[in-house]
C-alpha cells in the first residue's frame, strides 16, 4: 500500500464515509465509495461532494457507486451503522485482493467480530474515531464538527507492519491516526463514552452536553460510564483510563452540543446501534458472570421505544 497514491474503497457513504472519502480524495488518493443508492450518492455523481467543518471546506470528485464493483482494492473502509455490517460484508469478494486490508470503523463492541466472520483475519484491522460529530447535511454535502485522534490495530493477525502502513495512509489525508498494539482497550475507552450519553440522549432527545448537565440524568451518564468502566477492568481489559468519571467529562466537552448518532437513528426511525453500545456492556458481563445494570436498563428502554417506532 503505498502512502502517495493508494486505491481505496469506502463501504458506507453516510456521515462518516463522507468525511473519510473527501479527505482521501483531497489529497490525492483513489477513492471509491460504495454504498446504497440513493440522494446523496445521486447528488456526488451529479455535483461531487462537498465536504465541511472541523478540516476546513472543499468540494471533492469521488466515485460513488451503489454495488461493488470487481476489482481488488488497497484498503476497504466499512463505515456502516454496526447493524449493517452483517449485510455489507456478504458483498466484499469481488473487491479483496492478495494485498488487501479490510478496516472496520464502527462504535461499540462487535461489528469486528461480525466482519471476522467473512475475512481472514490477517487482513482485518479495527479503527476508532473519536469526536467527529459527523452528520450528512443535505445530499451530497456533509460537515463534522470536530477531528479526534484515529486509532488503528489489528483485529487478531495482522502484522504491526501492516497497521503502521494504514495508519501513515490517514496521516497522509490529515488525520491524526496513530497505529496502536492494543486496539480493545481502545475500544473500550470509546465504549465507556458513548455509553454514557447514547442512549441517555436518545431517550431523552437531548445533546450530549445537555444530559450531562441535567441535574438527575447527568447523574446517569456517568453511572453507565462508571459501569462500563468497572466491566471493562472485570473483563481483564489493560485500561489506561484511571478516573471513568474525568474521562467521560473530557469526552462531553468536546462533543458537548452532539447528538449522538444512537439518538439521530431513533428519531429517524432507523434500527440504532443500542446492541453494540450500552447492550454490548452487559452482555461482556455475563461472560463474567456478573450484571450491569444501568446500561441493561438503558438498552432495554432504547429497545422499547425502537420495538413501538417499528425501527
Ligand atoms: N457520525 C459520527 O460522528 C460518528 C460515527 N461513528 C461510528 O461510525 C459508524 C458509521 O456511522 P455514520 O457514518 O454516522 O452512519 P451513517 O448511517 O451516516 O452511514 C452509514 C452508511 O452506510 C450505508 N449502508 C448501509 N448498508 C450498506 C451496505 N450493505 N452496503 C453499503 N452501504 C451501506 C448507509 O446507507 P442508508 O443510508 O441507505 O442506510 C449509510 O449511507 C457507526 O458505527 C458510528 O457509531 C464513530 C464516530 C463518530
Ligand atoms: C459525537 C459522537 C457521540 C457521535 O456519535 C461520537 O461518537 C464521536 O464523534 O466520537
């Protein structure tokens, strides 16, 4: 994979898709994105994409195709909702080549699990993005409030070289990627955040800075915060987080005026990520054979009110 010009695909033209292929296309690289048809992918071909926010403002020409095409690629980047990776990996054949790298970027514990089961595991690498507050504006136009660090390690195989090699390929677009050897406990130092505000803020419709200075919610973000913090030290996870409550804080200042992307998929109906996020928590649990409680009723209620939406 060389870092100049690199053949990448982009599984997933939504909120974060977007922003992945604008910058990759900035600067210079392949990119195609391939996702379901529809306005924005219509208006990309029609107009390109328009990319804005925290990295500045540019219209890009991306490739934008609804099935995937025949043909080896550099890097796949899925960039679904984790309960579309299932469906969007059966599709992936044709595009996996010898030298292929397959990144799975979704929140929560699980998708990487799911995409596992389709591809060998030397070639799957997990990534997390925090703090982008990305969203799709309007077709063919999105914008992301902010651009935190990109973590990058293997699924279980993958050589140290390999994910070094992915993680210069996002330098090189401006990311602020770093490649790292012990990608769980990332995952679970992301996990402990958006547990604490997903589905708090989609019950209650406010953004994360709101429900963190609610005087009795607040209370309850940092509850589930603290249990998942506490499961994941249960679990044996080498956490480097050694005050849960200072780290969900930290998180929320950043992302103070977000919605959470679990609360946009309830208002719009849409099948949300609940099992992966404060579902994922008491599901590790019991692996232990312990509980966790708050996020177990969190989970429930988002579950509820989905199962009355017909999401
Ligand atoms: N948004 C954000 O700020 C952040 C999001 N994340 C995580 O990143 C992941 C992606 O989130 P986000 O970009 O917001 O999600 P979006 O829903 O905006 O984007 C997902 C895209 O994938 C498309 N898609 C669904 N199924 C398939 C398929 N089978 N093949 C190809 N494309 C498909 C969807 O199409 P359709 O619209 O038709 O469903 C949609 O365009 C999630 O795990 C999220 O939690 C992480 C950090 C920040
Ligand atoms: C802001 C938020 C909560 C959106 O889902 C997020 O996960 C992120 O950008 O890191």
């Amino acid at each position: 994979m060389g870092a100049q010009t690199a053949k990448i695909a982009i599984l997933g033209g939504g909120a974060m898709g977007s922003v992945f292929a604008g910058l990759f296309a900035e600067t210079g690289h392949e990119v195609t994105i391939v996702s379901r048809a529809g306005a924005h992918m219509d208006a990309i071909r029609a107009n390109g994409l328009r990319l804005d926010g925290a990295s500045g403002d540019r219209r890009v020409q991306v490739r934008a195709l609804d099935t995937p095409p025949s043909e080896e690629f550099d890097l796949i980047i899925l960039a679904t909702k984790a309960t579309q990776v299932e469906a969007a990996v059966g599709s992936l054949a044709p595009m996996i080549g010898e030298a292929t790298s397959i990144l799975a970027m979704q929140n929560g514990l699980g998708a990487a699990d799911i995409v596992a089961g389709h591809v060998d595991a030397h070639r799957l690498a997990v990534g997390i993005a925090a703090a982008f507050g990305a969203s799709v504006v309007s077709p063919g136009y999105a914008h992301h409030t902010g651009m935190g660090a990109i973590k990058i390690g293997a699924y279980r195989d993958m050589a140290d070289e390999k994910t070094a090699q992915i993680a210069d390929l996002w330098c090189s677009a401006s990311f602020k990627a770093e490649a790292v050897s012990d990608i769980l406990t990332m995952q679970w130092e992301k996990l402990i955040c958006n547990a604490s505000f997903s589905a708090p803020c989609a019950i209650t419709g406010l953004t994360v800075g709101e429900a963190l200075t609610d005087p009795a919610l607040g209370s309850i973000c940092l509850q589930a915060g603290i249990e998942t913090w506490e499961i994941a030290r249960a679990c044996g996870v080498p956490l480097t987080v050694t005050d849960p409550e200072a780290h969900v804080h930290a998180f929320a200042e950043r992302v103070a005026a977000a919605k959470p992307s679990l609360l946009q998929d309830v208002e719009a109906g849409r099948p949300s990520e609940i099992d992966f996020i404060n579902g994922a928590v008491p599901r590790e649990a019991a692996k232990m054979g312990l509980k966790a409680p708050v996020n177990q009723t969190l989970s429930a209620i988002v579950k509820a009110i989905e199962a009355k939406r017909g999401a």
